[in-house]
C-alpha cells in the first residue's frame, strides 16, 4: 500500500438471541446488515430498526479499524438491544479488508510530510 491507501474491515452485523428470548424490535435472528466503506447494506425486503442501529453505529468506524489483539475492540463482538427487556445482542463481525485511496474518500489533501 502506498502512503495514500488504507484498509477497513468490512462488518457484518448480525441478530442473535437465546432460544426463546423476547424480541421487542421487530427483528428476527439472523437478521443482518454489512457495512462495505462507509455504505450500509441491507438484505432485499428486509428492514432494521433505527433503535439497534444506533446502539451499535458508534462502534462500527472503530470496528473497520486495525486494532492490538489485546484491545477489546479486538474481542468484543456482541453489542446488547437497547431495549433492556429484549433478548436480542447485534454481533459485530469483521469480514474481508478493503483498500481505500484518501483522494477518493476526502476533498482534504495529504499532508506532504505524509506522502
């Protein structure tokens, strides 16, 4: 890669719950979505609610990143449903890498002691 380029993970975020759990919303297990860059994609004709999105949409930017194995961002997978009474986490996977220029990605130039 050259000083211009950078990797991101792309995430997939999958329902899961125990057996029999209370679902409150709206989802189903095995309910996903994939974050690919910075564009989210959803299955066709299937939904997600605003509510779990937000409780995981300010981890996924640090979830794309390279992180220390020892850090927690590294291990932690399962983010709980805003709704303290459903059963349902979101599990954040990290998938295939994907490189990106900063040109393409920001109107902000490199900083030429960067390059």
């Amino acid at each position: 890669m050259s000083g211009e380029t950078f990797e991101l993970y792309d995430l997939r975020v999958e329902v899961v719950a125990p057996e029999g759990g209370p679902i409150y919303c709206g989802a189903k297990v095995g309910d996903y979505f994939e974050l690919r860059g910075e564009m989210l994609h959803l299955p066709k004709d299937q939904g997600f609610s605003i509510y779990s999105l937000a409780s995981v949409l300010p981890l996924l930017a640090a979830k794309q990143r390279e992180t220390h194995p020892a850090d927690w961002m590294s291990t932690d997978a399962d983010v709980a449903c805003p709704d303290p009474n459903c059963s349902t986490r979101l599990r954040i996977t990290r998938m295939e890498k994907r490189v990106f220029n900063h040109a393409d990605t920001t109107a902000v130039p490199m900083p030429k002691e960067v390059k």
